[in-house]
C-alpha cells in the first residue's frame, strides 16, 4: 500500500472535509516525521522575516507579518526540547488556524501530504519522553517509518 | 403599528436579542442530544435562557419569566450533572423553547404577553427541577413588577386619541427606531415613515405584520468581522499612503505628486470618517441603566441609586457593543447580591438608599470602567467555602490564598455565592460571561470588594480596532511603539551630561524641573542586551500613568506614526508590558508598549485617583513609595517619597555654621541643615553628605543622613507609635523594622520660628480635605499616628462626593484655598445638609486676612485657625472631639 501521496498541495488541503480527517500535511523535525490534520493548515511558507518578541517564552519565535495579518511563530524544535536548527536558509512555516487564531510552526522542512485512510493509529509509545507524548497524538506505521500526529492544541498550549 | 411604535425601547431590544439566541438555541438544543451533557454546550443554552429569564423580570413579563425560569431550572441541573440530558429532557426543554418563541411572537404582533398556553410543560418543567418553593418566589416577584410596567409598556386599548397623540409626539419624543447604525442621510426617511406609519389606524392583518418586521428589519446587525475588516483595510490604506508620501517626498515635479496629494487627502478623510462611524459616547449604552435600576428598585424592595459619570467618554461601536451585557450583567449583580435591604443597611450604620457609581474614562491609551457599589461586599468565607466544595481548591490553599486573589473565583463558570436564586441574576451565570467576554475584546476585569464596604469592579479596554499616534523607539535593537497618548516630553541629554542622571541605591532618577524623575531603562524591561555605547546621547521619554510620570530610557527615538493597533496573540497576551502589536509602513511588526503595564511591573503604584489612594490607605494599607535610608548606626529610617522635595548631595566642605544652625548656600539662598537623629556629619565625616530636601512654599531644609539606600514600594502601617519625636513609629519595610521618620520634626527644628509642637492622643474620624500634597500627606501622618482615622482628599469637590456616598466623619479639617470647590463652598454644602449641620469643621488657611476668620464662620466652619500650626490643630481637634464625644453626638 501506497502511503505517501503528493497529488495534494497543502495550501488546497481543506477542498474535501471528508478526505482531510485522514490526510495530514507532514513535515520533518530533526529527522523526525511529523504531521498536522490538512483542514487545519492555512498554508505553508518558505522561511520569513520574524519579529521578535522581547519576554516571550522561549518557545515563541516572534510575529511575523502575513499579508497584514499578525501570525504568532512558534518554534517546534523549542516545543521538543530541540536545539535550534543550525541551517542558513532558517526553519519553514506550516501556518495552521487553532481557536480562531493563526500560528505559524516553524519545522525544519515540509514532506509531502499524507494519506492515512484505511489505516489506525497506534498511541506513542510509554516510553517516548514525555515533552513529546504529551504533544503527539499517535503514530502511524507507514511503510519505512514511522509518522507521528502532532496535538496543535497541546503544542500551542505554553503554559504546560 | 401603534403598538410596535409605542414599544419600549426595552422590549424592542429585548424581542430582537431573544430572537438571536434563540436562533442558536435550537441548534445546540439538538446538539446536545447528540453529544450528551457536553458542560460547553449547556453553559451556553443556558445562558440564552437564563438572559431571556432575567430580562423578563425587569420589563415585567411574568408568563414568559416562568417559562423560561422553569427551563432554566431544568438545564442548570444539568449543568450541575444532576440531571441527565436524555431525550426526554431534552425535547422537554425544547417545547419550552417553542413555547417561548411562540410568546415571543405573540408580544411582537399585539406589545402584550400572552397566558402560557401549554401548562403541562411548565409543570413536567418544574417537577423535573423539583423545585416548587423558590418557583413560586420567582413568580411573586414578577408579578409584583408586572402591574404597572406592563401598562406602561403596551398601550392595551388602541383608541383614536392615542394614535394621533402618537402621531403628533412620536417621532420626536420616542425616537428608537432610528438606530445609531443608521448613515444620517437614512434618519429622516426613517423618521417620515415612522410618521406615516403612526398615523394609520391598525386594522388589517397584513398591515400588522408588514409593520412589525419593521421591529427587527430597520436595524442592521453588521457582523464584527465585517466592521475588523473594513477597519484593517483603511489602516493597511492608510500605511501605504505614508509609504507612498515618503517616496515621493521631495520630488515637486512628478507626475504623481498631485495625485497622490489627492490620494493623502481622501485617505485622511475616509480614515476619520471609518473611526467616526465607529465612535459612540458611551452614554449611548448607559442610557438604559435608569431603567434597569428603577425596575430592580421594585423588584428588590431595595433602595438604589445610580450615579453615573464620564457618559461622554468615546468609545468604539464594537466594544461598545461587547461592554453592554457585562455592564448590564454587573449593574444586576450589584443591585441584587452587592446592595442590602435597607434594614440590614440601617442595622450596618449606612444610609438606606444604596448607591451604584459608574465611571468611565481615557486613561493611557486604554478606556477604564469602575462599577462601584457600597454594598455588603462579596462574602470572602462564602467563596472559600465554594471553592473548595467544588474541588477548584484544597482547604490548605484557600486557606492560605490572600482574600483579592479569592474572589477571583466568582469569575468560574458556575461559581455563584448567591444564597437566593432570584429571577434577576445568581446561579453564577454573569461574573463568567462579563470576563470572558471582555477578554474576548482583550481587555482585563478587575474585582476588589472589602466586607460591608462594597465592591469594585474595573473594567480596562486596550485600543485595539484602532488607529493611534504612536512614538517609534528602539532599544536593544529592536523596534516598539509607544502610545503618544500616554507620552508628556522627550528628554535628549548628550553624551557628556551622562552625569545628570543621578542613581539612589540601584535607582536611577532624573532631576527634572525641580521634580525627582524615576528612570526604567527599556533594555531592562524588555530583556534585551544593553547598549553600552559610552558616547551615545540618551534618550528620555517622559511617560505619564494615571498621575506618576516616569522616564523611560530608550537608544533611539524615531518618528511618530500612525498605527494600526493589533490585539496581542493568546500566546503573548499575558506579557503585562504589552497592549498590542503593529505592523509599520515597511512591513516590520513591532510590539505596542503598555506603559501602564510598565510602571505596575516596575512597582510605580498607578492609576488610581486620590480619592482612592486615601481610602485604600486608611482601610487596608495600599502600598507607598518610601525612601529608604540610614543614620549610621545601624537602624533603618524611611520616608514616603511623596513627602521628599528632592536629593542632593552637599560636599563637606560647603556646609557652614551660623550660630548654631548648619546650612548650606543652595542657588542663592541658605538651605538649612539638620541631621536625623543619630547621625553626626562629623563623627562620620564623609567628603559628600547625602541631604533629603523637604520643601513647602518656598521654605526648604535638608535633612543630613548617612546613607541613602533605595526607594521601595511597600504597605506603610506603623506596627508600633512612637514616644520619640521626630520619629513618626515603626513599621516593616522590605521586611526590616523600619522607624518612619517623622519629616515634619525636622521641618519644624530647621525652621523653629515657624513652629512650635506638642503631643496628645485621641480617637476619631477625621475627613482632611487639602490640596497640598504635603500638607495633606504630613497632616495624615501625623494625625494617624496620634490614632485618628484620617481620609484625605484634594479639593472640595472629592470632599463632597465622599460625603455624598454617605461615609460618616467626626471632623472635617478644611483647606480655604482650592481648585474646583473651595474650602467657603465646601462648608456651605455641608452645614446645608441635616445630617452634617452637627459636624464640627476646621478651616485652614495661609490666609491671614483679618476678614477671612469671620468668612470662615459665617461659612459654616467651627473654628479657623493658621494652616502652619499642626499642635494648634490637634489640639483644637482634641478639644472638639472630647465636647462632642460628651454630646455623644455622631455625625
């Protein structure tokens, strides 16, 4: 079985409700694959300018400016306890929309969209740390690796 | 028509926001068979039909009040998890819902309440909720509000007379239908139809219904985003003409020049025109208050009044909008829970009537609202109590947490401590509503409440949806935008006047106009890397909040620029510092600064007025800036800041001696030495004595201390008096035993031919009405400590408002000469009131005029003596307390 399927751009990923439940728009962190639901994600970008935000918990990259609209940048390798990412061309913004706001996830590269139907979820393991199985969702067995649903809710909720 | 037209503006709006939540009712209604008892879910039905409920026990509408009480009753058991939402229940609930909308419907077409027609639900209703007893109260009381407003509301019997003296007074006297949203141009066609309308005799049906649409279709509800868009796309308009301006800034001769100029012109226009659309005295909301109040005066048995201030105060359409439920929501929680009935007031020693004071107005960029009542206070005991039974805390907290953040829990989705459920509000609806949703618009509510003295509630709105003038600064490399609102001056002291800036302890300061300028370095506030350029010039800006200023020391001062005002995200929203963001004419973001926040982080005490800070003081210790410093000999002193002129340090070798008296020559007059006791200048011999300087008209003098340490923000109670003059008593600061000097001593040594002094100690309330800071702060001091209860105030006029709020003195202490009411008037007001013609007065003055005596009495005052002689005044005070206390006389 075929899991990866590219005919779908993130950006027109909420065309069909009924296929978005099982599609995810992947991404990679530390080698890691990781993804959010498609009908959440507004769209994807190259890396932008971000603005930074003095007293903000570290996890928050800053703001930056999409079409005069504010977005909220967070960094998901800050959120994983990750060391930041040492590249040149700086992290890529997965845009998603979570209680009336936009938040930017600022991943190390975006992967194709995923198709997950006909398959289920495994829980994450109990012995995954717990920054991350407290973020996560599930994971899913695809072929030569392992794909790992992220909680936006649980990822932009700071205060834990 | 007659009857829609003569509908009370009440029950119009009261018919148009039923029908919106009903709207949504149904909907979640069926969702919620769906989803089982989901807690969201039934808050909100329960919310809708709880509005419905309360609203129909102020217009008087007792039948559908029991229907829509009875459903209420059911869903807040299910809310509590007592009762299972099933099928039954819920098809129960929602032919309660149908039978209110068909009454709803009844009221639209003829203005009067029809019978409940299915009183089957009504009962199954109230067997479900097992609650008959407090059913029936609910009942009484509707009905009791029912006879006369009904008929005040419908006009029953369409006669001729009636519907041409509509005719005639209609569209002047009665006016709502033209709704604010309305353009101007619209308003007199409205009004035209509305005549045309009101001078046809109701007969047919179609006629009828044709009229009633009107109710709801004149209004137009415009959706918030739709106003958020067009106001975000005039300020992306508005940066991009500044862009534009920039580029072709010098360049005369291009062929866009004139456009743009006209581009400049239209944009400036169609920017004020958007906000003025959008700008409503706040008045327009308030103004159904009245209303309200008086229904509730019925209701309640109790005796309210309502005093409300600042209606002019504008504000934007939205939040207007969005303020009006949780105003109206904390008025009700006031009136019924706040106020007591007028026995238990009498019991209490407070007037009968009780009084609710709003307030409203501009303050740093943000728009305040107080709702102030002087009632009961919220019970502290009865919130723990809740608090615990409902899990939210563990006994050992609660009974550890300080009483301001307890009653932070009254904001809990179903937190009430109502012990009554009336019709009127309780169940805990209401506290949870008003801060969700005036955080909904990013602003903050603050509860406050002190037992049997009532509560406060403050409501603080940030700018956003707006555009504003703002300062660009940078500091620590990055850019933030300073609201010009809340900028007084900018300060730019070059490199080589580093010096000016002065440092006490760790603090640095800035003499400024003969005023001490706290600085806050913005680097510091921020986290952000200092810039240490030693030869950069620094930059102050002179920020004022509420009536502290302080400095704040940025790298660089830009322009200042038109900003569109952001909320701040919800990952960002609880960074104090901050009330919004901003994107700039070049597309950067940068954050807007809350100086408010600023100086409440830094421990600035802020924001509130003096009338407050004199109340707060004298009840429960609000917190005083005190200068800290020493002697030398191991005791710590401290000073209230307020009190401080300024500070100076004096070389050694400048201090000179004429007779027995150190001065010290200070811009060509002598300033007077003393040391604090303890201290010896020679014994301690340092080249730069530190010198406090206490000033009052002109006549200064230095206080000679060893070493000055820091100001810090603390609770000023004396824990023990004191026997030693020129020490005021001991109190704890920063956790030291702290002797709190007693400035006026030392004022009175310097200057021994000014005063003279002597001690005694009484018991009294005393109201100090005095304009002058120090007077006023020295006079409070000094006669707290002799053990009289003392409130200051700064004029007459404050004066009065407190009397006016029935707080109860045994002495008034006057000033003559103040601003707004004068200390002349001030003693008319009083003496023309019965209950304060037995009040003895005092008058003060500097005035020596020999006629100023006899005006003084023939104003009413007792007694009028010189203002410089506080051992006079306490004497006399003494004296008048001991006669009136064998009176036995109590004002």
């Amino acid at each position: 079985m075929s899991n990866l399927n590219s005919e779908l751009s993130p950006t027109e990923g909420h065309r069909k409700d009924a296929a978005s439940d099982s599609q995810y728009v992947s991404f990679w962190i530390g080698g890691q694959l990781l993804g959010v639901p498609v009908s959440i994600v507004q769209e994807v970008l190259n890396p932008q300018y971000i603005a930074r935000t003095p007293r903000a918990r570290r996890e928050i990259a800053g703001l930056l400016n999409l079409r005069g609209q504010i977005v909220t940048a967070v960094s998901l390798r800050r959120r994983l306890q990750l060391p930041d990412l040492d590249s040149e061309r700086g992290p890529m913004n997965v845009v998603v929309r979570f209680a009336g706001e936009s938040f930017s996830l600022l991943v190390d590269e975006v992967g194709d969209v995923i198709n997950v139907s006909n398959q289920t979820m495994d829980p994450v393991p109990a012995t995954l740390e717990s920054t991350w199985r407290g973020v996560t969702n599930g994971v899913y067995r695809l072929e030569g690796r392992l794909f790992v649903v992220v909680n936006v809710g649980a990822i932009l909720n700071l205060a834990s | 028509m007659h009857q829609v037209n003569g509908m009370d503006e009440v029950l119009r709006e009261f018919l148009i926001e039923s029908w919106e939540g009903l709207t949504e009712l149904d909907a979640s209604v069926v969702a919620l068979e769906e989803r089982g008892a989901d807690p969201n879910l039934l808050a909100s039905i329960f919310r809708i039909i709880h509005t419905i409920k309360g609203t129909c026990g102020f217009i008087g509408l007792s039948n559908l009040g029991k229907v829509a009480h009875s459903a209420e009753n059911v869903l807040g058991l299910m809310r509590e998890g007592k009762l299972e939402a099933s099928t039954q229940t819920i098809s129960l609930t929602l032919r309660a819902v149908d039978e209110i909308k068909r009454m709803l419907r009844h009221i639209e077409e003829t203005g009067h309440e029809p019978e409940v027609a299915s009183q089957e639900v009504l009962h199954t209703l109230m067997l479900l909720a097992n609650i008959p007893v407090e059913f029936d109260r609910a009942i009484l009381i509707g009905q009791e509000s029912t006879e006369d407003s009904v008929k005040q509301l419908t006009p029953l019997q369409p006669s001729t007379e009636t519907v041409s003296a509509i005719a005639e007074s209609g569209p002047v006297s009665e006016q709502p239908l033209v709704s604010p949203t309305l353009e101007p141009e619209l308003a007199p066609t409205v009004v035209a139809n509305m005549q045309e309308a009101s001078t046809v005799t109701p007969s047919s049906d179609a006629e009828d219904s044709n009229k009633r649409s009107k109710v709801v279709d004149l209004t137009i509800r415009v959706h918030v985003n739709v106003l958020d868009s067009l106001m975000n796309l005039v300020g992306e308009l508005v940066l991009t003409r500044n862009q534009l301006l920039q580029l072709s800034r010098g360049d005369e001769e291009s062929k866009y020049s004139a456009p743009i100029t006209l581009l400049n012109r239209v944009t400036t226009d169609l920017q004020e025109g958007v906000m003025k659309t959008r700008m409503q005295p706040i008045g327009s909301v308030w103004s159904s208050l009245p209303r309200i109040i008086r229904d509730l005066r019925q209701v309640t048995g109790k005796q309210i009044e309502l005093d409300m201030r600042g209606n002019e105060t504008e504000l934007d359409r939205t939040l207007l909008e969005a303020i009006r439920d949780p105003l109206t929501h904390m008025i009700r929680n006031s009136a019924d829970h706040g106020l007591e009935v007028p026995e238990v007031r009498r019991q209490k020693g407070k007037p009968e009537t009780g009084t609710i004071k709003l307030d409203a107005y501009h303050e740093g960029g943000h728009v305040i609202i107080s709702i102030e009542d002087d009632g009961a206070g919220i019970n502290v005991k009865r919130v723990r109590e809740k608090a615990i039974s409902q899990g939210l805390l563990s006994e050992n907290d609660a009974s550890r947490m300080p009483e301001h953040e307890l009653i932070q829990y009254v904001f809990r989705p179903g937190f009430s401590t109502a012990q009554q459920v009336t019709s009127l509000s309780g169940r805990g609806v209401g506290m949870d509503v008003v801060k969700t949703q005036i955080e909904k618009i990013g602003g903050t509510v603050d509860l406050s409440s002190v037992a049997d003295k009532g509560t406060t509630v403050h409501i603080k709105i940030p700018l956003t949806l707006a555009i504003i003038s703002a300062l660009i600064v940078e500091s620590g490399g990055e850019s933030f935008a300073i609201p010009q609102l809340g900028v007084v001056e900018l300060v730019r002291l070059a490199a080589e006047e580093k010096h000016r800036i002065e440092r006490i302890h760790n603090n640095e300061v800035f003499r400024l106009r003969h005023r001490l300028l706290p600085l806050i370095r913005l680097d510091g506030v921020v986290q952000l890397p200092t810039n240490d350029c030693a030869d950069a010039d620094i930059n102050i800006v002179v920020v004022q909040v509420g009536d502290q200023q302080f400095g704040l020391i940025v790298d660089r001062v830009f322009d200042t620029e038109e900003i569109v005002v952001k909320p701040v995200g919800s990952l960002l929203k609880d960074i104090a510092i901050y009330q919004g963001t901003t994107i700039l004419g070049d597309g950067r973001v940068i954050m807007i600064l809350d100086v408010a926040g600023i100086a409440s982080e830094i421990g600035l005490s802020s924001m509130t007025s003096d009338i407050t800070d004199a109340n707060d003081r004298n009840q429960d210790g609000d917190t005083t800036n005190l200068l800290c410093f020493n002697a030398g000999d191991g005791r710590a002193m401290s000073v209230p800041l307020s009190l401080v002129s300024r500070l100076e340090e004096v070389p050694q070798d400048r201090i000179e001696t004429t007779g027995d008296r150190e001065v010290v020559q200070y811009r060509g007059d002598l300033l007077p030495l003393v040391p604090v006791q303890g201290y010896s200048r020679h014994a301690a011999n340092k080249p730069i004595q530190p010198v406090i300087v206490f000033q009052e008209n002109g006549r200064a003098m230095g206080l000679m201390v060893s070493e000055i340490e820091d100001i810090v923000e603390d609770r000023l109670v004396i824990r023990m008096a004191s026997q030693n003059p020129g020490v005021v008593g001991t109190a704890i600061v920063n956790n030291r035993a702290t002797e709190i000097v007693d400035a006026h001593h030392y004022v009175i040594q310097a200057n021994p031919e000014w005063f003279h002094h002597n001690h005694w100690r009484p018991n009294w309330k005393i109201l100090l009405v005095e304009d002058s800071v120090f007077f006023r702060q020295l006079l409070t001091t000094n006669l707290e400590s002799e053990g009289y209860a003392v409130t200051a105030v700064v004029d007459g006029k404050q004066a009065i408002e407190l009397l006016e709020r029935s707080q109860q003195f045994d002495l008034i202490v006057s000033d003559i000469e103040m601003p707004e009411v004068d200390g002349l008037s001030f003693a008319r007001w009083v003496r023309s009131k019965p209950q304060f013609k037995d009040v003895p007065m005092i008058a003060m003055s500097g005035n020596t005029r020999p006629s100023m005596d006899s005006e003084a009495t023939k104003a009413g005052f007792t007694k009028f003596m010189r203002k410089f002689d506080p051992a006079e005044l306490k004497a006399v005070l003494f004296e008048m307390c001991s006669a009136r206390s064998r009176k036995g006389v109590s004002a």
